[in-house]
C-alpha cells in the first residue's frame, strides 16, 4: 500500500506539471497577441486519508486554467482611454480651426481685410480716381471671398464630425453585438462558472472589444458570477443588459440652429448624454469649438455687413444713381419694416433723397421719414408711396417684395444721404455688400459693374472723401453689436482664442493620452506575458518534474527488489 500511494502521488504530480509546462508554453506563444491575458494553473493538495496515527496526503490535483487582471484596474484604463480618445478629438479640431486661419502665412482673413481698408484708403487719397476705387472694390471682393471659404471649410469640419458621429455609433452597435454574442458562449463553455479557464480565448476577444468600445463612449462595465458582462453608458443608460442590446441610432437635429446628428436609443428616442470618449470628444468639438467660431464668424461678418452698408447707402460716388434695386426682400409689404423678414431692422429716423437735373445742375432734396413702433409703423409700402411723391424718381415693389427705384426722365439722377434709420442698408439699397450670412457675403454686382458708384462722398456726387475716411474708421471702431470690440480687435481676439484654446486642449490631451499609457502599462503588468515569469515558471515545473519522475523511478527499483527476494 505504501509503495501503491507514493506511487500514484507522484503520478499526479507528473500529471499536473504536465499541464503546467503546456499553459507555460500557451503564454510564451501569445506574447504578441493583441489583448491575450496570461494564464494561470490553480492547483490543490489531494485528499488524505490515515494510516495508523499518521494522515498522509495524495499528491496534488489541478483546480483550473485562469487569467489574470483586476477589475478595479480594467475600470480604470477604460475610463482612461475614453478621457483620452476625447479630449485628442477636439486638440485635433482645434488644429484644423488653426489650419484654416493660417495666421503664419499671408492668406489669412487679416491680411485680406487689411489689404481691403489699406485700398480704402488708397480711395482717402485719389477720390477722383475711378482705377483706385476699382481696386478697392476688388479687395472687398477677396475679402467676400475669404470669408466665404473660411465658412465653407469651418462648415466642411462640422460635417466631417456628424459623419464620424454617425459612423461611431454604427460601429457601437456593432461592438455591442460581438459582446452580447461572446457573453452567450462563454456562459456556455464556463459552465456558470465565471473565469473557470475554458473560455480564455473568448474573454481576451471580448476584453478587446470593450477596450474599443471605451475609446467611443464612456461606459460602465459589470461582470455577472456567470461570466457575461452588462454594459451601460457612465450617465446609465443601459446598451446591454442580460443579454438584450439597446441599439443606438443616429438622428439629425438643427434645433439649435447648427445641423447636428444626436445619438439617441432606438424605440425610446432617449438622447445619450456623451461625457468624453470618441463620440464625445466629436459633439464637444462640435458644440462648442466649431459652432463658437461660426457664430464668431457671422458676427464680424454681419457687422461688416450693415454698418458698412450703412454708411456706404447714404454717401455718393462719382456718378449719380439712375436706377437702383433693393437686394433684400420683404416678406410683407404692408407689415412695419421692422416686423418683417429683413435680417438687420430699421430704426426710427429718416433719410434724405436729392434729385439732380444734370442738364442744369439743380439739387432738389426731400426728407422720408420712417416711424416704427409698437403699434405699426412705416412698411415697404408706405415707403414706396413716399418715394413716388418725390419729382424726378419712381418707385415700385416687384414680385418678390423688392424695393426698385429709378429716374423718371433721361436727365435726372439722384442719390442719398443721412439715413439715421437704416432703412437702407437693411433694404439693401445702395449698398457695397450684400448677402446675409458668412455663406452669401458679396459685393453688390452694380459696384463691381461700375466702380464710379463707390459711395466715398458725403457732400455730394463727387465733392469730398468725407464718406470713405468714415468707412475706413469702422475697421477700429467700437461696436455694441461686438462686445464693444472693433472689427479688427473682434477678428485678433477671435485668432487668439482659438490659438490659447487650442495649446490648452493639446496639453490636455497630451496629459490624458500620458495617464492613459501608465494605467495600462499597470495592467499590461498583471495582464500581459512576462518572459522572465513564465521561464522560471517553466523551470519550476521542470524540475517538479523530473524530482516526480525520480521519485518513480526510486518506487520501480524497490519493487524490483521486492520482486526478486
């Protein structure tokens, strides 16, 4: 009995170092597979039983195959990554925004309205010169131009995000999908027993896809005692649950005035509240850096727009006006113009319109006065009708509620001057610019026709420069509409604040992506195949090996001896 029991001891020592050289060697052959986690044989002391007075043991017996890794750790780096993923979206929107200013070069919105006001000036100097108000009328034109491309490729990003948002949310479903599938079959290779070992290859493919999912949203993650994993969104929304994935859906929402694509659950319509990852570093560059440029944009634009207009309206070029159209409509002729559809709104005031009979050189000049308030006001039509009392000119609306007016004999020509209601500009009338967003901004195709009607007197068809040095001031010109900054000081400190903006995001994601790295560099240490550890292991159960093997060897020669006496 003695000789049996030392016998089959050492046969299960045999057995389970057997086993342990085998997971050794399954470890040593995945060093370089991407999320592998080591294994471990567990093993336990055999039954005992007595002999006489003594309790003697049975050798050893192996328990089960498991992998390492912490869970609070696994928490961690997930949360990590998402941080990470995140705040690198908006440093790399920040350096698109960057790219498109193109403050290092000579291509930069600065530089076209300096070229602008610098022609305008060129205007100051040589009034009488019909080429230097066509340059002027050029540069304005590449400043149109500038803004235009500037919208379109800030405009052009925001896109890009929405489809990337669209597309992450396509791949997180996908992503949910290949969990739900591994939960169900390593439930059923593990028995119920969660993390028994027979399953290891399944828990590495489904550590993996975690992994990913947490680089596109922030999630929380809980394992069951059976093995499977629910997942759900760090604000709780549930996208996994026992098995039932919560499919995500894509939607388009402009109800903030900027097209977005939201993500929303399918059937409850319930809107994700994205904290960081990939998904929520896009709806942050989104939502706030693009559209905070945008809007900044379109205020220098409109301000541009109507105060330029403004002033441009009610000066004089170096020829008079025999016709001219309004470029704004009006939704409501009859409505007060301050309650129609025109973007910029007229003010009380009133404006003066001066006829001239260029056969005799006499000036005729009449007041139109525009009365707005709570209770009505002056409308398109009320305008008109005043326009038409004047001798000289006539006025009518077309179809799209467009204010036209021209002379009404061959020797007439008119133009005007102090419209403190800007009526004008808001009517389009006499203006340099036209359009109504950062998209449209132009100049108006009778100034690019004929660069004669560059509006740079006040006084007068062709008697001063007293206009053009007014418009000049606007480029340094406190505005209310501004924040009490100028155009030029709005534009730097807009420069600025994307430039301090975008260093402070990028040290932040370099921060995020270093914190990220450490913690799973922690976890590679318990998760991932260290040599060193697995060759001692091995030669731990090499030589536990060959002392069983001897051990067998001793026992064989002692039968032998028992069998030859």
């Amino acid at each position: 009995m003695g000789l049996m029991s030392a016998l089959n001891t050492s046969v299960s020592a045999l057995h389970v170092n057997t086993i342990g050289l085998q997971v050794v060697s399954n470890n040593i052959a995945n060093v370089n597979t991407p999320g592998y986690a080591t294994q471990e044989l567990l093993h336990y002391s055999g039954p005992t039983y007595q002999q006489g007075r003594m309790t003697l043991g049975t050798g050893v017996l192996a328990q089960g195959i498991v992998q390492s890794g912490n869970e609070f750790l696994d928490n961690q780096l997930r949360d990590a990554i998402s941080d990470a993923e995140g705040s690198e979206i908006q440093s790399q929107v920040y350096q698109q925004l960057e790219g498109v200013l193109g403050e290092l070069g000579t291509n930069d919105l600065s530089t076209y309205l300096s070229n602008f006001f610098n022609a305008l000036n060129e205007v100051a100097n040589q009034p009488e010169s019909a080429s230097v108000r066509n340059l002027a009328v050029q540069q304005g034109s590449a400043l149109t131009t500038k803004i235009n491309t500037t919208h379109a490729q800030v405009r052009t990003i925001q896109s890009n995000i929405n489809t990337e948002i669209s597309n992450s949310t396509d791949r997180i479903n996908e992503l949910l999908g290949e969990v739900s599938l591994l939960n169900k079959r390593i439930t059923s290779l593990e028995g119920g027993q969660a993390n028994s070992g027979g399953a290891a290859p399944l828990r590495d493919t489904r550590r993996t896809a975690i992994k990913e999912l947490s680089s596109l949203m922030d999630i929380k993650v809980t394992e069951l005692e059976n093995g499977s994993v629910n997942i759900s969104a760090s604000t709780g929304e549930s996208l996994l649950f026992n098995g039932e994935v919560s499919r995500l859906v894509a939607v388009n929402d402009s109800s903030s005035g900027f097209p977005r694509t939201e993500v929303v659950i399918q059937g409850t319509g319930r809107r994700i509240d994205f904290q960081s990852g990939r998904i929520g570093g896009l709806q942050n560059a989104r939502d706030v850096v693009v559209e905070d440029f945008l809007t900044d944009l379109t205020a220098l634009s409109d301000n541009l727009t109507f105060q330029f207009n403004k002033l441009h309206s009610s000066g004089q070029g170096l020829t008079g006006l025999v016709s001219v159209s309004a470029e704004n409509t009006v939704s409501d002729i009859d409505a007060p113009l301050d309650q129609t559809s025109l973007k910029f709104s007229p003010e009380n005031g009133s404006l003066k319109v001066h006829v001239r009979d260029q056969t005799t050189g006499k000036i005729k000049t009449t007041d139109v006065f525009i009365n707005l308030g709570q209770n009505g006001g002056t409308s398109l039509q009320d305008l008109t009708d005043q326009l038409n009392t004047i001798d000289g000119i006539t006025a009518a609306i077309d179809y799209q509620g467009r204010l036209s007016i021209q002379s009404s004999s061959s020797n007439a020509e008119f133009y005007f001057s102090e419209d403190t209601s800007g009526t004008l500009a808001a009517l389009g009338v006499n203006t340099f610019f036209t359009g109504s967003s950062p998209e449209t901004i132009s100049i108006r195709q009778g100034l690019i026709d004929n660069p004669a009607l560059l509006a740079a007197s006040k006084g007068g068809v062709s008697n001063d420069a007293d206009n053009v040095i007014s418009l000049i001031g606007l480029e340094s010109l406190e505005q209310i509409n501004l924040n009490g900054r100028s155009l030029r000081s709005h534009y730097e400190t807009l420069v600025g604040s994307v430039a301090q903006k975008a260093a402070v995001t990028r040290d932040l994601a370099d921060g995020f992506r270093q914190y990220a790295d450490s913690v799973e560099g922690q976890s590679m240490s318990l998760v991932g195949v260290n040599l060193d550890e697995e060759a001692v292991k091995m030669l731990q159960y090499q030589r536990a090996y060959e002392a069983s093997a001897r051990v067998i060897q001793t026992v064989n020669d002692l039968f032998d001896v028992l069998v030859n006496l």
